[in-house]
C-alpha cells in the first residue's frame, strides 16, 4: 500500500512540486531524453513484471529474521499506525555516482534500496546491489524525500536494474515489506577508469631475462560488459628501437585476487636500455586514459639462443646466398653488428667464410618473432656439400655458433673471367686472363676462349680457345697465332671458361688495347719518337680508325668556330718546308684542345685549308672525350694512354698527310664518324686537334687554317602527308607453314637534312628517307653475334643467289670500277643520289617465299670507296628506276615496308671483307636481333655517304630466300 498524504488531495500542486524535484535531480539530463528514457524502461519492466517473494529480495540473514517474524512486523505496523510498502520516486546518474530517492517514512529511521538485474541480463553470478543508511534529505519542501547515493564502482555502467525500497523504525534490526512495483533504470555505458600499474621490473633466471608488469583492474569497469583488454606499453627511451606493446587480458596474478599479470619474454626487448610502461583498460566503449608509468631498465649482454641458417639458402648468378634467423635474444645495448658465416665442407675442400649484416629477407617465413636475413652473398668456388653455422656479434660480445645447417651446392656454368693484359710475343699475341670467382662445376674449369673485336674500325672478329698454360699470379694464357690479328689495330678482348655444365658467361669488364708491331713500325724504334708514350697513344688511335676525309664541303647550315692554325694556336707562322718548334724545342705531337660546352651547339668535326703550297703536311686526328685531356705541353705518356683509352674517348675524324698532299689548295671536311663509319656529332665535352709525324719523327710540319664544324641538332619535318591506298600485293601459293616472326614497325619518317650533308642531295626526299633508315642502324656486332656462312644458308631450304644485280646485268655496260661512280650510257653527268634494284618476277618458289637478307659481294679491286647500301622489304611494288627521280608515292609509309639490312662503306672496305661475299641478314634496326619475312619485293639502294651524287659502284647483289617458317 502506498502512504496517505496531504499531497494526494492536492494532485495539482503536488505534481508541480514533483517537476521541480525532478529538474533539480537531472539538470544535467535533457528532460525529453530523460522520459523517453523512462518509459523504456517502464515498458521493459512491464514485459518483464515478475512477483517473487519479498524474501528473495533481502539478504540471507534479512530473510532469514523476516521468515521468523513476519506476524510481529504487522503487529508492530499496524499498532503504530504506519503505511505499507514504500514507493521509489526517481533514479539518476550524477556524474559518477548513481542517486536513488524515496519516499520518506514517518517514523522511519533507515532506509535500504537493492537494486536487482533481470535474470534475462544475467550473464555471470547475480550482480544486485544495496545502497542501506538514513538517506540524505531531499524533496521539496526539504526532508519529503531521501536519497540513497552508489558511489563509483558500487554499481555497474550500462546495466539495466529494478530497484526496490525497504524502511526500518528500528535501526535496521527488522524491515518493512519490499515497494510492490520495482523501479526500472539502464544506466549510461561508460569507458573503464584508468587501471594501476603496480609493478614493473626484470624477473627470472631464464637467458635474457623477463619483463614482468602487474596491475589492477580500474575501480569504475564501465560498460556494458566487463573489461576486454588490457594494452601495455612500454616507450623505448632513446633511439634505436621500438617500443613495446602488449594487448590482452594477462593472466591472473594470484589465485584469490583481481590483480593481473603480464610478460615480456626474452628476445622480445633490447639488452640494456630503458623502457617507461604505462598501461590502458579497454571495455565495449572505449579506453581509459593511461595509468601511472614505471621505468624498467634492462641488463646488457652478448646475443644469446642463436637459431642459425633456418634451413634456405639462394644461388643466383653464381653466388650463394644463406638465410639467418637474428638470435632469441639479441642483447645489448645496440643492434646486432655483424653476423658470422662459416661452410665446413664435407668433401674437405677449404672452408668458406663471410661476415657482415646482410640484408633483410621479406620472402622467406623465419622462427620466432624475426624474419630471417640474408647474410651473406658468397662467392662459390666449387660445387660440395657444406654445413653451414652462423654467429651473432653485438656490443657486449659474440653468441655461440648454431646448430649446423647442410646445403648442397647446385651446379653452374663458370663465372667470367678478366682479360687482364696483352703481349706482343714475336708476332704472335698472348693474351692473360684471371680465373672467375665462380668455377662452378662440379668439376674443374677445362677449357678457355678469348675473342678480339675491332675497336674502331670495321673488320672479323678472331677467336682462340684452348685449355691454357700458367702463368704468373694464377693466370690463364692463351695465344693468337702470328698474322691472326692486324698489327697497329686496336681490338676489344673479351674472355669465356668453360666447365663440365658449359660456357659461362662473357668478361664483364672487357680490355681494349692496340696490337703491338712486330717488327716495330717503320722507323718507329730509330726514331726520336720510338718510345714516347704520348705518340704511341695517339698513332694507335690514329691507326685504329678507318676513315677518309672529303673535299665535299659541309652543308650550309654548319657555321666554323675558331681558327687552330699553328699560327694563330702556336705562334708559329706557316712554312711548308719549315717542321713545328718552340724556339729550338721540337715534341712528337702538338695539340690543341677546348672544353665544347662554351661553343653553345654540337659540333661535327673540322674544316681544314691546305694551303696551295704545301709540300709536307702533318697527320691530323680530331679526338672528343668526357675527360678534360692534359692541357699543351703536359705529354705524361701514363696519362695519355689512359685517356685515349677512356670509354668517353672517341677519334672522330682523321687526315693522313698523303691525303692532305693529294688536295693542295683545297678545303677538306673532316666529318667525325663512329666506329662503324656513320657521320655523327659525338657530344662529347672536350675536344682535342692533334697534329703528328706518324712515320715517328720530331719534325712535324705546320699546317694552315683548322676551323671547328658546329651545327644545332636537324629540326623534325612536319608530318607527312597521308600516302594513296597501298598497291594490292600480288597472290601467293598458299603455305601450310606456320606464319614467320613479326617484323619490326615501319621506320619513323626521317630528319631535315643533315648538317654533314653536301646541298647536292639534301632535297632529295628518297635520300633523306634512306639516310635516316642507315643512321638509325645499330651497326652488325660481328663478336657476339657472327654473320651466317654458307652453311647456316645451304642449299636446298635456301638460295643466296636469288635474281642477281650486279651494275653490269643491270645497266650495262656499267662495269665495276674501283672508285668510280654510276653514271647512264658513259656520260658522267647522268648521275643521281639515289640508285635502286628491285625483284618483280614473282617466280620465288613455293617453299621459299620469305626474304632472309642479302648477299654483297665486295670486288678484289677494292680501294676507298663503297656505296651504303640499304636493303627494304615490302609487299607494295616499289616503281621502276628514273635517272631523275620517282614517284614513291606512300611507299615509305605502307605498314608493309620495313627496313631488312644496312651495309656501311667501312665495312665494305675492311680487308677482312675484300674479294668476300658478304651475307647480310635482316635485322631490327635497335638491336641484334634478325627476322625473315614472307613478301612480295626486296629493294636494294645504294647512295653517296657524303650526300653527292657519285655513288660509287658496287660488285654482285643478290638476294637471299628460303624457308617460310624455321
């Protein structure tokens, strides 16, 4: 029964002093919030009303006293006239604490609130609370009401609770009935209150150690639920490392306590450093903030518990590589420093070793809590089964030695060996190789190959193999018989080894060095320049380069810089029978250089005046190099042999004082050209006019004007017009074989004219295009990638003379003569910049319809000039020939057209070449890379290097054909 007041006959003014109660209780709660809070709350308890036993809702001993005195409690009630059960009239959270107000009691002098949770919210023990004291007045006016306050941690967040009140008149020795209506209320979730971090300190006798950290949960759990995880961390002091984290619950520090307890095993901290720990309580809503913070500082050691090579190692490219776990503990204070690497062969070969930190390993799982590394890269000398043991170093000292790991080696190809130099040896050459790091194997190295390229000129490369002899320092030789290489030449030399696998791979680090004389030159040794060191440099270098200058003059877009006169470089005034000097001082070569940045565009070689009454001249080379060259008069013979050996360092162009005597009262172009005979503009950062006696003597004639050729780079054309429809291609016999490779896309449309260029061809359009084609052609690496025989071509899959055109069959009676150009019906004005042949008989047999390339064969008579001769393919009929010209029309442009094989006038001149057939294959223009090509037409051109109309004639031409698919 509720209590009869005074206030229940006046509804009016006791509901408006509720809502002042109320306000004042929640201030801090919106009141919209707070009802629909309420009536929540009061929907769920009405879903949930339950009527159990008022005893159930006391304490034991409570239940116990009212099982016993019930009938005295309603005596005493009723004799003193008092109401039945008492009422709650309000909950509330206020900041931290949860508030409970009742009704007041006359009479009554304590007061109990339990607060019961539903048995559907119970998930663990019965969690009910009880809040019992004589209340704190509240109400208004004062005193009409009680409050009963749970302070933090006496009650739970986030918890849904039915609250009942009770009232004692005697002290709490017996109490009144429960309120009929228990009083719903969900408290507000909340984050934990920060825990307490009681202890943290190294413990244990276990290697390394162990950090130990104990705390207490926080006073406030928060909610709803119970405390997730804890999340300990500890703050590396200093620089060097990382911090520890630790996330979870811990586990229990004794078996009667709250208290938790959580550990950092060895390995997982650095050896003598400091660490500040802080920890944080995690529940469903949150974290709290951080709790105390204690130091720990831990004791320094060598690395410990080392777990060695985890069982993998790589070989790549010879070497071998072992994976490492780090060590349990890696002690300190500091990193790791170095590993240690040791291979014990069982076959008793010598012991490898290696040291260092190596690199980290991310492809590779490790044990424990560290990836493995990757210490070593070694070397492998020989193909045996090694057992592998690892070591670990820090600050403190070195760990012991792991358990043994045993890997056999794979077998492999040698390494490279290193040409390391040359030797004249009565004519012959010897050539010293060092032996490669990697023998491979199994097995020893049984056999050696060395090949001389030219370096410089144009020419067959030479090979030498064999098993060697011994030399001195552990070399290898080999030799090159007398005669097998030119003398004077300068060649590339490349080494290769060989083992019971196979050939290994090429030197990395090639020699370039110049073929001595035997005898020595002419004169050379009984002269005053025989053994300076400088002139040797520069008359190898001269000797090297197979090149003729012109009396075309350059184009007229080259403007000339600088005079190089001796006059006007030396002071010494032309005499043509007077040699060079200095006062009485005479030098083998004389040199002027200038750093070619300050010219301001490239340059493309020199102008040289022979003056008209030249009766000696000096050999002339004009040299550019990234490497500043000495400036005149520093000939240190040791440094000049160096530079001219330096890869920045190209002779570009040369004179021969025979040539200069030949062209009394001319100018003559002196286009720098590369080693494959190409004019090109080197780029280089300095450049050097030297001027020399090549027969050895001191006495250097002087020599007239020398003017420096400069150009800017040719512009790109506007894009061509679009080309007609191409011609339909004629029918083929239909193939079973399967398509061949693909060609390489069409040539790009070619530059303005060049600066090189004389003005007799730079406005012929099919020049430039075939121009731009020859200059785009990586030149034939005959060292690495030989020209195919006879053999490679033989009969019946192939036909090498296949419509031949020799400028006799073609426009007789134009026979070949050495160093004349084409002309029409013997009259030497009929000339053109373009001459072409091409096949258009359609009689290829079916089983040979692809091109493969072009045979040349290069005539016994032979002196110093050839055409450049460009080879095409395309399936679009190209037109017949026209002394003036013809209509190519979109020929050029036809997806079909692509560029086959290019053959350069220095490769045509070689000696090795003279009175041979050369066999060209296609080619892609970039690389070395060659193709064959099911068509319709091949065209062989043949132009002027220079630009002018006399192209010179060549020998027979024909074309090469065979398989449709290889």
């Amino acid at each position: 029964m509720r209590l009869q007041t005074g206030e229940q006959q006046q509804p009016t003014h006791r509901r408006r002093l509720e809502q002042q109660m109320e306000e004042q209780l929640v201030m801090a709660a919106p009141q919209q919030e707070r009802q629909q809070q309420h009536e929540g709350m009061r929907r769920e308890w009405q879903r949930q009303r339950e009527l159990q036993p008022l005893a159930r809702l006391l304490p034991a001993t409570a239940r116990s006293e009212g099982a016993l005195l019930t009938a005295r409690r309603r005596l005493l009630r009723s004799a003193a006239g008092q109401p039945g059960p008492k009422v709650i009239f309000a909950a509330v959270n206020a900041a931290t604490t949860l508030q409970v107000v009742v009704d007041t009691i006359q009479g009554a002098n304590r007061y109990r609130v339990i607060g019961r949770v539903p048995v559907a919210n119970v998930t663990n023990a019965t969690v009910d609370i009880v809040k019992e004291g004589p209340g704190e007045p509240a109400g208004i006016p004062v005193g009409s009401r009680r409050r009963l306050v749970f302070g933090p941690g006496e009650f739970r967040d986030g918890q849904l609770y039915r609250f009942y009140a009770f009232y004692s008149t005697d002290g709490g020795k017996t109490w009144s009935d429960a309120s009929t209506d228990g009083y719903p209320f969900q408290t507000p979730g909340a984050r934990p209150g920060a825990p307490t971090l009681v202890s943290a300190k190294m413990v244990g006798n276990l290697v390394g150690g162990t950090i130990r950290i104990l705390l207490d949960p926080p006073t406030r759990i928060g909610g709803p639920g119970p405390i997730l995880s804890y999340i300990v961390k500890g703050a590396l002091v200093g620089a060097g490392g990382q911090s520890l984290i630790f996330e979870g619950l811990g586990v229990p520090a004794t078996d009667t306590s709250s208290r938790r307890m959580i550990e950092f095993p060895p390995g997982s901290f650095l050896s003598g450093r400091k660490y500040v720990f802080s920890v944080q309580a995690t529940n469903s809503q949150g974290s709290s903030s951080r709790s105390n913070a204690l130091p720990v500082v831990t004791p320094r050691q060598a690395p410990r518990g080392g777990r060695g090579a985890n069982g993998k190692a790589i070989e790549v490219d010879g070497g071998l590589t072992i994976l490492v776990d780090q060590p349990e503990v890696l002690g300190g204070p500091g990193g790791i420093r170095s590993y240690y690497l040791r291979g014990s062969p069982v076959s008793g070969s010598k012991t490898l070793a290696a040291s260092g930190l190596g690199l980290p390993s991310s492809g590779a799982v490790g044990q424990g809590a560290f990836a493995p590394t990757a210490v070593s890269l070694l070397p492998v000398p020989d193909r045996y089964l090694c057992g592998w043991l690892t070591q670990a170093e820090n600050s403190q000292g070195k760990s012991t030695w792991s358990e043994p790991f045993s890997y056999v080696t794979k077998p492999a190809r040698p390494g490279a060996p290193r040409v390391t130099k040359i030797a004249g040896s009565m004519g012959a050459l010897d050539v010293f190789l060092t032996k490669p790091a990697v023998l491979g194997g199994p097995g020893v190295i049984t056999n050696w190959r060395v090949t001389a390229s030219p370096f410089g000129f144009t020419g067959a490369t030479k090979t030498v193999e064999g098993a060697g002899t011994a030399a001195a320092g552990g070399q290898i030789k080999l030799t090159f018989a007398a005669g097998a290489l030119r003398m004077g030449r300068a060649y590339r030399f490349d080494a290769y080894a060989q083992n019971a696998i196979g050939w290994g791979p090429r030197s990395d680090e090639p020699l370039v060095d110049q073929v001595p004389y035997y005898p020595a030159p002419p004169s050379a040794l009984d002269t005053a320049c025989g053994d300076d060191r400088m002139w040797l440099a520069a008359q190898g270098a001269f000797a090297a380069l197979r090149y003729t200058p012109t009396t075309n003059p350059f184009a007229s877009a080259v403007t000339f810089s600088g005079d190089y006169s001796s006059a006007r470089a030396f002071g010494v005034a032309y005499n043509e029978l007077a040699p060079m000097a200095q006062g009485a001082t005479k030098r083998c070569v004389w040199w002027m250089l200038k750093q070619a940045e300050t010219i301001g565009s490239p340059w493309w070689g020199i102008q040289v005046l022979v003056p008209p009454t030249a009766v000696k001249f000096p050999d002339l080379m004009l040299v550019g190099s990234d490497v500043a060259p000495n400036t005149f008069p520093d000939n240190d013979g040791a440094y000049w042999q160096s530079w001219f050996s330096h890869p920045s360092t190209v002779v570009c162009s040369k004179m021969t004082e025979s040539y200069a005597l030949r062209n009394v009262g001319k100018t003559i172009t002196m286009a720098c050209r590369d080693a494959g005979g190409k004019p090109v503009a080197p780029g280089r950062q300095y450049f050097a006019i030297f001027a020399f006696d090549a027969a050895g003597t001191k006495d250097v004639p002087r020599w007239g004007p020398i003017a420096l050729a400069i150009a800017p780079p040719p512009p790109m054309p506007p894009p061509p017009s679009p080309p007609p429809p191409p011609l339909p291609p004629a029918p083929l016999p239909p193939s079973p074989s399967p398509p061949p490779p693909e060609p390489p896309s069409p040539s790009p449309p070619p530059p303005s004219p060049y600066p090189w260029l004389t003005a007799e061809c730079v406005d012929s359009p099919t020049y430039l295009q075939l121009r731009q084609r020859a200059d785009n052609f990586l030149p034939y690496d005959l060292g690495n990638n030989p020209l195919p025989t006879t053999d490679d071509w033989a009969a019946p899959d192939f036909q090498t003379n296949y419509q031949s055109f020799s400028p006799g069959n073609v426009w007789p009676p134009t026979v070949y003569s050495p160093d004349s150009p084409m002309w029409l019906s013997n009259d030497p004005t009929q000339t053109s910049c373009v001459w072409w042949v091409s096949d258009k008989s359609f009689n290829k047999p079916p089983e040979r319809q692809s091109y493969y390339g072009a045979a040349v064969t290069i005539p016994s008579l032979v002196k110093s000039k050839f055409p450049l001769m460009v080879f095409m393919l395309s399936n679009v009929a190209p037109p017949d020939y026209s002394l003036f010209g013809a209509d190519w029309g979109g020929w050029w442009d036809d997806p079909s057209t692509v560029l086959c094989a290019v053959l350069t006038p220095a490769m045509a001149l070689s000696p090795d070449f003279k009175g041979q057939t050369i066999l060209l294959p296609c080619r892609n223009a970039g690389n070395q890379d060659t193709f064959y090509l099911k068509t319709n037409y091949m065209v062989g051109f043949a132009i002027d290097d220079n630009g002018t109309k006399n192209v010179s004639r060549w020998g027979s031409l024909s074309w090469v054909i065979g398989p449709n698919a290889r």
